[in-house]
C-alpha cells in the first residue's frame, strides 16, 4: 500500500500550486471543496496550515490510497468522497471561503498506459476518468459516422474530423477496434503531411473522444454552478484550465456574470445587473506557470488559471450559461 502511494504522489506534478496557495490564502483559514483531488497535492498544502478544513472529490478510485492517508493524518479537518465535481454541492451543508479546479488529466491518469490516455499505450481504448457509463472504445465502435465526425470536430476541434470518423467506419467494418495503438495508427493515416508538426497527430482526437467518454463539459458547467451556490460572500473561485474550451466556458460565466458586465461608466447608479451578478467586478486576469515549472512539468505548458470572487447577491441560476453552451451538451447527451 505504501509503495503504491509513493508511486503516485512521484507521478503527480501539482499545476500552478504556488499560484493557487496565494490566491486562495489558506494562511488566513477557512473552508475549502477541492473538486478535483488527483495526487492530493493541493488538499494536502491547504491541510498544513492549522485552521483550514478541506472537502475534496475524485471519480478515479485509484486515488482511494491518497485520500485515506489524508484522512488519518487530519481526521477533523479533511473528508473525501468519491463523486464527480457537479456533485460537489452535495459533500457540505454549509457554504464555503474557496472551491478548487484543476481541469483536464491527472500524471497519473496519463501515466497509467492500461487507462488509454496516452498515445504510446497499446492496451484496451479506454480513457474512462471514473464513474463512467461508456468508454473509447464503446464510442468507435458504435457511433456513426456522424456523430463521430461531429465528436471530434466540436470537442476535438479537429480539421481533419470527417477524414478521421471516415476511416475510423471504414476500419472496423474489417475487424473491431479494441486497441488504443489502432486507433492511433488510423488517425496518423488520416491525418494530411501538412498539419502541424507541433503536436502530436493524435491530440485532437483523443481530446475530443476523452471530453465525450467523461462529459467534461456538462460537468464542468454543472460544476461551476454548483460551486458560486456553495459559495460564501467574498468566496473565491478558481479553476485551472488546458484546453480552450474549458477556458472560452470559464471566461465567459465570470465576465458575464459579474457586476462589471457591460456597466457604462462607475458613475451611473447600480443596474439590474450587478443586483443579480454572482461574482464581484472581475478583472479577467490570467495566471500561467513559470517557465521553471514547464521546465519540470511541460505538461504544465498550456494552462491558465482564473479566479473570480463571489458577491453578497443571492444565488440566480445562470440560465444564460447553458443555453450560451448548450451545443456542447447536447453533443456529450449523444446516446451510444
């Protein structure tokens, strides 16, 4: 069990954990959801100053190990529980100082070849986060034509999607596809000598198909609703995002729903607007890591984090939200 858990937290790399430290300022106290525990990296900086008290979620049951050590060494201070973050609302009847994100894959996840997230895996498609009701390779194998092409368009934001979805039919019409080094191998062919050498041939796709397989955005939004209603006055939001989806979502609902919202001038008296808003004026500023952490987690290379405080206003279901994304969410309801 020991080792087990050294190996994880060896593999984890915390994104941007100074960052969220000082925006978060757990040296003042407090209570905080960690909606996406992971190596426990944050939960477990957040736990070493004393008057701090952590919620912390997870769908992966790999990380079960970590989250128990957590709760033997704080028993009154930390709980965990194995949710997805829309459920986050769930975890505390009261509201709370700081919610948490951090999007996208774990180094475990990643690092673990029998999930499927890694291009150089050879083992079963998978690619399933936790709690899942379909996996990669449930999606190959079944969707259309498309509904694939659509998948690993909008999701992938992939150019070459019908080529892909195209050939991905045309493969398993010969023999069904089982292995994430198949699929690997089909979106190469696929993929025309002119596209970018920048990255990896795969990365769209396999964005689009792991976003699909775990609705991240229907979580996500769900997410970070559930989270302005946890939280208190002055509550702090923050979210670690990798992909410019995500990002385009979180920028969105803390510019259009804070009380800076097309205000006219600072002058003109309190509108309709900022007497709903559900964040304080939000500057829209964006946090990235060092180039000394890229050097040490490259991984680390394209996230942004944003934060936006909570107002004194009463909660209001950000409606405008869902229908802004609603494309999205009707993709990831695709039935399979």
């Amino acid at each position: 069990m020991n080792n087990q858990t050294s190996s994880l937290e060896f593999s984890h790399f915390p994104v941007m954990l100074n960052e969220v430290l000082k925006l978060s300022s757990p040296n003042n106290g407090g209570s905080f959801i960690d909606c996406t525990f992971g190596g426990g990296s944050y939960s477990k900086e957040i736990l070493n100053f004393p008057k701090t008290h952590v919620c912390a979620l997870d769908r992966d049951k790999k990380v079960l190990s970590l989250a128990k050590e957590l709760q033997i060494k704080f028993p009154k201070r930390f709980k965990f529980f194995q949710l997805k973050f829309s459920q986050l609302d769930s975890v505390t009847n009261k509201n709370v100082d700081v919610v948490i994100f951090d999007l996208g894959l774990s180094s475990i996840q990643l690092d673990d070849l029998e999930r499927g997230f890694s291009f150089k895996s050879k083992e079963k498609l998978n690619m399933t986060m936790g709690l899942n009701e379909i996996s990669a390779l449930d999606v190959i194998n079944n969707l259309s034509e498309t509904d694939l092409k659509l998948i690993i368009k909008i999701l992938g934001e992939e150019k070459e999607a019908y080529k892909i979805a195209k050939n991905i039919v045309k493969y398993r019409k010969k023999k069904k596809i089982t292995k994430t080094s198949d699929l690997v191998e089909i979106i190469e062919k696929s993929k025309s000598k002119k596209s970018s050498h920048k990255i990896n041939p795969c990365t769209k796709t396999f964005q689009a198909l792991r976003i699909f397989v775990n609705k991240e955005i229907t979580e996500l939004l769900n997410g970070v609703i559930n989270a302005s209603k946890k939280l208190k006055p002055g509550g702090k939001l923050l979210v670690v995002s990798f992909h410019s989806i995500e990002d385009r979502i979180i920028k969105y609902f803390f510019t259009n729903f804070s009380k800076n919202k097309s205000k006219p001038s600072r002058y003109l008296p309190e509108n309709e607007d900022e007497k709903t808003a559900l964040f304080d004026e939000y500057k829209n500023e964006i946090f990235r890591p060092s180039k000394k952490e890229i050097n040490i987690n490259y991984r680390s290379r394209s996230a942004k984090l944003r934060l936006a405080v909570r107002s004194k206003n009463e909660f209001k279901y950000p409606y405008d939200l869902i229908k802004k994304f609603k494309k999205y969410l009707d993709l990831e309801d695709i039935n399979v």
